[in-house]
C-alpha cells in the first residue's frame, strides 16, 4: 500500500503537471471509483474547473479545485496516477493501447485504468487500480478539514518533536509498531516503513510502548525521518505494486533491510529474517538486533 514517501512522490509530480490546468471532460470506466456521490453529479462539478493545488495529508491526495472543491484521493492497495499525452489511447477495460511512454504499456501494474480527465494541457491524468479500493470523494473545505482533523502529526512537521513522539509512544501499553501504523497517533506510516524504521533503531516491533527508553525513543525518531526522507528520494517502494505518474517503480525497495526479507540475512549481523503478525500484517525483524522490551 502507497505510504508517505509514495503518495509525497505522486503529490509532487502532480503539483508540478497539473497545477493551472483546467479539466475539459471525464471519463470513467469504472464509475465506482467515485464516492458519496452520483457519478454524473461529480462530472457536472469538476468539468470545466481548475486545479489549484495539490498537497498530501498522511496518505491521502488532495487536489484543490477553483470551484471551492477539492478531490480527496486515497490510492489504498494498488491505485496510482498516470499523465499522458491526450492522444494516449485507453481500451474499453481500462488498458493503455497507446502512449509514448512505454512503461504505461508494458507494465502490467498500470493497466487497470478506472477514470480519465482530459485537461487542458494535452495531456490526460488516469488512475490504473488493480484491487478497486482506491477512492476519489469530491468535498468542500469544511468537510476536508473535519475529516484529516482525524490524522495525528506529519512526521515532516514541526509539531512532531522527540518529545511529541515520546509522549504517543507512553500514552499506551501495545506493540510499538501498532502505534507508528495508527494513522491517528503518527500520519503517513504502513508496514514497509514502520518495520525498516524499527530494525534501524533496533527495537522490537512487539515491544511494549510505554516501557521504550529514551534511547529507543531517539532512535525511533531520528529514524523516521531519515527512512521517510531518503525513501523520497527514491521515489518510494515498488516490491508489490506502487508506479509513479510515469508509471515507473520506486527505488527504495533495493535499500530495504528487512521488509520481505524472510529467512535472508540480516545486514547487521547476518543471522535470519523473521516474520511474525503484529496487528494482523507482516511484520520483519531481526530477532538478535532487535530484542523485544515487555
Ligand atoms: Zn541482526
């Protein structure tokens, strides 16, 4: 599932591409894709308008629209966003027939295309979502501010200090790695991050939050930034299905240290990969580095 570093990538190649465009038309071949409300409704309200902005909210897209709107995206498992030239050709299941990018063609990952918007650039935004959970919601500002009031702090921000962190972490007595993953304690966090986070600070993913020692707390912390940081530069993690709006992978998954990594060596001290299920999802660490705190 796209996680900050992946929904940050594609909310900056967006800002760059469509801010200043206005859309002329749209096209869905999946109509389900829009939430809440009518299809034909939601035509009738982004037809004709401009993209002000684009900016991210933990894992959600928000695209600002010049009508007072905004589109309110979540990418959830598979969805992700392509440009394209708009003699770009897309068949009636939603698979690229033509385009100059060749990756939009020959991978398989980007040929589930849902919605189209033509803009008035040349240039058409298409969404490709294998599994269908990916959402778009069209919402005014009051209703977009009330629903991201929800999201605890951006790891970016300046709200999120060491001490910010140490005072979410010992509000409760669960698994650390359950508290990085709620997005209303810390936003933008899933499962390949938390448990590359976790092996980087060295601390179990089921050890008890309240008990980590501050050390572990910096450590927690200074890696947060760092992986997110760097996983930004490389334009996200790409082991299961993530494209950017090139419809290329993300790099950070040939950095990754133990996420799907079982049974391989751990970099540290050579010894296997564990899985364990911590909150119901795949969880990697390093049994001899990362010892778990109850
Ligand atoms: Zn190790």
């Amino acid at each position: 599932m796209p996680e900050l570093p992946e929904v940050e990538t594609v909310k900056n190649d967006l800002k760059s591409k469509i801010t200043g465009t206005k859309i002329v038309s749209v096209s869905a071949l999946w109509p389900g894709i829009v939430k809440d409300i009518p299809y034909e409704v939601f035509v009738k309200q982004v037809q004709g308008v401009e993209v002000e902005d684009v900016r991210r909210r933990a894992k959600n897209l928000i695209i600002k629209l010049s009508n007072g709107m905004n589109l309110l995206v979540h990418l959830k498992m598979t969805g992700h966003f392509m440009i394209a030239e708009d003699s770009a050709e897309v068949s009636s299941e939603g698979k690229w027939i033509k385009a100059k990018n060749k990756n939009l063609i020959d991978d398989r990952q980007n040929q589930f295309i849902r919605i189209i918007f033509h803009l008035d650039n040349g240039t058409i935004l298409a969404m490709s979502d294998m599994r269908k959970f990916a959402y778009i919601k069209l919402v005014d500002d009051k209703e977009l501010e009330k629903f991201l009031a929800s999201y605890g702090p951006e790891p970016f921000s300046s709200e999120f200090t060491e001490r910010k962190l140490a005072s979410i972490l010992k509000s409760k007595n669960i698994a650390v790695k359950k508290i990085l993953m709620d997005q209303s304690q810390i936003a933008g966090i899933g499962n390949i991050y938390a448990d590359e986070i976790l092996w980087a600070a060295r601390v179990h993913p089921l050890s008890v939050s309240s008990k980590l020692s501050d050390k572990d707390i910096e450590a927690i912390y200074q890696n947060i930034k760092k992986i997110l940081k760097l996983a930004i530069e490389k334009r996200g993690t790409s082991t299961s299905d993530f494209r950017d709006t090139e419809g290329k992978k993300g790099k950070f998954g040939d950095l990754r240290n133990v996420y799907r990594k079982t049974d391989l060596p751990c970099p540290e001290c050579g010894g296997p990969v564990k899985k364990i299920t911590v909150g119901g999802r795949g969880t990697h660490f390093c049994p001899v580095c990362q010892k778990e705190v109850k």
